[in-house]
C-alpha cells in the first residue's frame, strides 16, 4: 500500500526566514552541502557587510573557498539578486548559494549566465527548497538544484588553458582520493569537486575542525587534524585539551603523531607523514592514496568524538 506525497507551503514549518529558517539552515547544512556535493562549514550568521548582513557566511572544506547563502521563503525576485551580488563581491566569494521555494525562470537565466561568464571557480548555484509529506508524517524538507556551474564548459574554456601539469595531477589525485574515500568510509564526506591544489580537506563534525590531506614541500605526504575557529587563542586551547589526550589518542591509532601548535601561525595541526610526492608514477600515487585514506579514517574514528567534547 504506497501513500500520497503533498507539498508543503515552507511556511508552515518555518513562520519567519530569519528567526526560524536561517538558525535550522545552519544546523542543517550538511543537507545542503550533500545536494551541492560540496563540504561546507557554516562560519557566520547574519554576517556583516557594510550595512548589510547576508544570512550565511561559510566555506567549502576542499578548496578553501569562501561561500555566501542567501535564503528567502517567498518566489525569486530582483531585490535578493541584487543582494546576493552585493554579498558576494563583498566578502570576495567563490561560492554563491541563493535559496527560495520557487526560481523564477529569469532569475534561473540570470544565475545560468552568471555561470557562464565568469571564471572557473565562481560557482552559483540556485536551489529551491521544498517541504513534503506522505499522507499524515512528519514534514520533510527537499532541496533541488535548479542552477550550477556548467563545469564541462568551464574547464574547456579555460581551465586547460591556465592549469599546470602539476596542478592537473593534483586535480586527478584528489578525485581519485574521493571515490575510494566514500567506498571504503560512506558517509565521511559527500563532497565531489576537486581542484588543482596541493591539499584536500574534509569536514570534521563540527565547524573550524577538518581531515586533511597534504603534499608538502619537503617530499612528504601529511594526513591531518586542522584547527581553525578563526580565532588563535581558541586555537591554541582546542589544539591544548587535545594534546592532555595525547597517549590516549596515539594508543587508540597505533601511532605515534606530529604535534604542531604552530605558535607563530593562527591555525594548529596534529599530523601524521610518509614521504611522496606528486610526480611519482601511477603505483606509488595508489600506495599514497590508500595510506591517506586510511589514516583519514583512522583520524576520524579516534578524533570524532573527542573534538565534539571540546
């Protein structure tokens, strides 16, 4: 016996954008991030620009990328585009995610250019929010993608024009890395696009804390815990209560680890590192991609519980 799937209006489950959508957006955001394929952090709510605020302020996990959200609970209209635009030139965002329950087919069009016009990391993406139920359930809430970067035009366009050899390799040692990382570990990230870049991180759970995944300079491979909750005395003292752990932490990972509080820096790392490099041949990237994933999973597993009882 199957039952009937209706539509909500938004606003029976959140009566005010600001004071009830926003705050369960934030909270929520990995359903978001799951439909982007991206791993986002929210960082901000209500972040200012000039005298404005954008309702949500955050970053995608794998490039670094500084990501601006702004919601509505009404159909798309000119005023939120001229928000948005305003928003993202001034926090300097690569990655732009407006949301409302209905695009109108201009507004589509507009994120469709803008897509199609700009560089190849600029991202926009349009999504409608919905809320369904099946007969008498709880309400549900969907997200569906109605505007994103067309990244086959993109990186025909340009990318294989300003791209290194280098930075190609990177690029398909870290989508390589992802497909085996969700095989061997579902559900540790959702995140799709990768980047010409020397690092990949993934979120750790709870936001300003990452797993990564590093080529240094020296010829060596890290796996590591990231801290970064913007602040560096926060820092410092997350990076401190987990150190108290120490021989806990490195019996659990059969491990001795690098302990880097990185005084100079804002940010700290505790890592883990194997010598490699990129420019070694197909078998000796694989041998490298399955000790990243194991020791991100291994991280994971021993470094969970821990940095959400910070």
């Amino acid at each position: 016996m199957l039952g009937t799937l209706k539509e909500l209006d938004p606003r029976t489950v959140w009566k005010n954008e600001a004071r009830d959508f926003t705050p369960w957006l934030a909270e929520h955001i990995d359903l978001l991030a799951q439909e982007l394929g991206l791993d986002l952090e929210i960082t901000e709510s209500e972040g200012a620009v000039g005298p404005f605020a954008v309702d949500l302020v955050g970053r995608d996990l794998g490039s670094g990328q500084i990501v601006v959200i702004e919601n509505q609970l009404a159909p798309t209209d000119h005023s939120h585009l001229g928000q948005l635009l305003t928003y993202a030139a001034g926090r300097g965002a690569k990655i732009v995610v407006w949301i409302s329950p209905q695009f109108r087919e201009e507004h589509r069009q507009a994120l469709d250019w803008l897509n199609e016009s700009t560089d190849e990391d600029q991202s926009f993406f349009g999504v409608e929010i919905k809320v369904v139920r099946i007969d008498d359930s709880r309400p549900a809430p969907m997200f569906n993608v109605v505007a994103q970067p067309n990244e086959w035009q993109k990186t025909a366009g340009r990318v294989r024009n300003t791209v290194t050899e280098r930075g190609e390799a990177y690029r398909a040692f870290w989508a390589d890395y992802l497909d085996k990382l969700k095989e061997r570990a579902p559900g540790l990230t959702k995140a799709k696009k990768t980047y010409p870049q020397n690092w990949y991180h993934i979120g750790a759970g709870r936001s300003g804390f990452s797993y990564g995944v590093a080529f240094s300079s020296n010829n060596q491979v890290r796996v590591e815990l990231y801290i970064d909750l913007g602040d560096k005395e926060q820092n410092k003292e997350a990076f401190d209560q987990l150190y108290d752990q120490k021989q806990g932490i490195e019996q659990e990972l059969k491990e001795e680890l690098s302990w880097e509080r990185l005084d100079n820096a804002r940010a700290s790392r505790i890592a883990v590192y194997t010598p490699g490099t990129i420019e070694a041949g197909e078998q000796e990237l694989a041998t490298l991609r399955d000790w990243a994933i194991a020791n991100v999973t291994k991280f994971a597993a021993v470094f969970g519980e821990r940095i959400q009882n910070l």
